[in-house]
C-alpha cells in the first residue's frame, strides 16, 4: 500500500519516459522529480498491456507489505536471467 500522491506520467506527453527499449528521458526525468521533492510517479507498463505501474521514492512510504512470492534470479552468462518461483 501506499499512502502518499504520485505525479501521474500516464499522459502522451511523457509518450519518450515510456520506452521499452530505452530509460534514458525516464531516468531523466526522475533525477528531475526527485531534486524537486517528488514522492512517486504512477505510469502505465511498457511490457503489459493496460497494466499500471508506481515507482515511489521513499522507501518510508509503501506501508502494509505483504509477501506475495520468491523467486530466485539466476544469471549464466546471458541479459536475461533463468527465473524460477520459490
């Protein structure tokens, strides 16, 4: 849960912090909302059709956390890590 207000990136004009190939603007612009004090920012998945992703910036502020599933990330030589549930 989380109990504060995020910028919401949602709009097209912030279509360039969407790309899934590249986080070069997204991470621009979060050293930008971060120096202004921002808390967050709500955007929708690059990798998930109508999903609704939230990036918070204070640790402090995601509240009632509860486990939802391990997974183990294992790396052999590749990009892309084997990823099996716990």
């Amino acid at each position: 849960d989380f109990s504060a207000e995020f910028h919401d990136i949602r709009s097209d004009d912030f279509r360039e912090c969407l790309d899934a190939e590249s986080y070069l603007a997204s991470q621009e612009l979060a050293q930008q909302l971060l120096a202004a004090g921002s808390l967050g920012i709500v955007y929708p998945s690059v990798r998930k059709p109508k999903g609704t992703c939230i990036g918070c910036f204070r640790p402090a502020l995601v509240t009632n956390v509860r486990k939802a599933g391990a997974y183990d990330f294992r790396w052999a030589g590749k990009p892309e890590p084997r990823v099996t549930r716990r």
